[in-house]
C-alpha cells in the first residue's frame, strides 16, 4: 500500500528519525513514535533547532515557534506588559502577548522571576517573560500541544544537568576536556544553533581561564556547555555577539 504522506514529509520525518538516533544513542521507541507524529502534523525539524528532547520529553523551541508562524502567515504578534501584576523591583515581569492569524486573536501570558529561570539568565527576567507569553500564544494559534523550552522553570533545567552531569565518565589524568558525552553535548549545541565551532573555543577558553581548552577540568567544561546551551536557547543573537569579539581584527584595521 503507498505511503500516503507527502514526499517532503517523508523526507523531514526520516532526516528527524536519523539525527536523533545519533545525538541521543539511548532514545526509546516511544519517543521515536512521538516524533514522528511531531514530524508529520508541525513540520518541526531538529537540524534547525525546532526540537529538543529534554528529560525523555519533547519541547518545541522559540525559533521552531516562529518558523512555524512565518510558514502559517501570521500576520502579526503583539506584546505588552502586563504593568498592574510586574513588579520590577523583585524582578518579576508578566507579559501578554498576541498573535494575528487568519483573522482571529490567540492571546497567551508568560511570566519570569529570579524564582523559576536559571540562574545564568537572572536580570534577563523580562525578556524571558515576554518570550514566554510569545510562545504561549503561538502554541494556542497553531494548535501545537507540547511544552516549549523556554517555558520550563529553573529547577527542571537544574535536574536535567545534574542527572546529565552524573552520566559523564570520568575526568582522565591528564585533563583530556570533559569526556566523549561533553564533547558531543558540545558539538551538538553548535550544530543546533549553527555556531561557529573556532568562536565557540575561544569563548570556552575565555570562560575556563585557562591558556588552552586541553588544560580546563571536567567540571569547568561542564559549567561552559551549561552556559552556552541556557544562553543559546534564551537569547541566542546576544551570544552571536559575545562570540563575534573574538574575531580576530581585520587586516588595516586601527
């Protein structure tokens, strides 16, 4: 009987199934099952950052969202803060956000405090808020049900570190960095996040203090991909930045 999927469809499903089977060696059927649904119905793909599997679960991201609406047409996205429940001097910011679709208005809220983002983010409260609400509002216009990342709390990003932490192997003698699990966890938020690998070693030795990334411990290593994923799903053009002033100067430049 002939598959009834579109061809492109069949493609993305496949092109999903492969990568995740190779960044996630321990990856069960039913989290295959479920991404096939996901690859069908959303056209989300893991090569461009629309997916991550975190903790057994699949989230959406903020740019597969937007990728999402812009193949949908929207037609617009509002947001406003939320003035009369903010409270800036705790840190706490309540955003609503709306988005236009074929006429009608999904409207989604997102809130942030110090309480439930990571640590690595704190003074970022209100952006994160406001990418929260944008996400919610997006899932309700385009009927999209799982969870996205940015909507997690602190203490499931710290859980999932943790329990990847436990999993390293151990740190060799003579300071090889991070083990294979660190290296690949690596190698997979550069590619995730189209991040160019040179800029990335730079900003890794820049954060470990050390002369070379050979010399930094394991767990300075660690502490790197932590920052580089959280900052990289968060605000991903401010860390495009970050990384940019290592670039070396041009030649004839002052």
């Amino acid at each position: 009987m002939r598959n009834s999927c579109p061809r492109p469809k069949l493609k993305l499903i496949r092109q999903n199934l492969r990568i995740v089977k190779r960044l996630y060696p321990d990856v069960t059927e039913l989290q295959l099952s479920t991404l096939r649904e996901i690859s069908a119905s959303l056209q989300l793909s893991i090569s461009s950052g629309d997916l991550m599997l975190l903790d057994g679960r699949w989230y959406v991201t903020h740019s597969g969202l937007l990728r999402t609406a812009k193949r949908m047409r929207c037609s617009g996205i509002n947001t406003e803060l939320e003035g009369n429940v903010s409270n800036p001097t705790l840190g706490r910011w309540v955003f609503k956000a709306t988005v236009c679709q074929s006429g009608k208005r999904f409207v989604g809220y997102g809130d942030a405090d110090p309480s439930n983002v990571s640590p690595l983010v704190h003074g970022a409260e209100m952006r994160v808020a406001e990418t929260r609400a944008v996400n919610r509002a997006l899932r309700k216009a385009y009927g999209i049900g799982i969870c996205s990342i940015e909507e997690i709390g602190s203490l499931v990003a710290t859980m999932q570190s943790q329990r990847q932490a436990h999993k390293l192997p151990p740190q060799p003698a003579n300071g090889n960095y991070g083990g294979p699990k660190v290296r690949d966890r690596l190698c997979q938020i550069i590619r995730q996040h189209q991040l160019d690998p040179s800029l990335v070693k730079s900003y890794a030795v820049d954060f470990c203090g050390t002369k070379t990334l050979r010399e930094a411990t394991r767990e300075q290593v660690e502490n790197f991909v932590a920052h580089l994923a959280d900052w990289a799903e968060k605000d991903r053009n401010a860390l495009l930045c970050q990384l940019n002033s290592y670039l070396p100067p041009k030649e004839g430049a002052a």
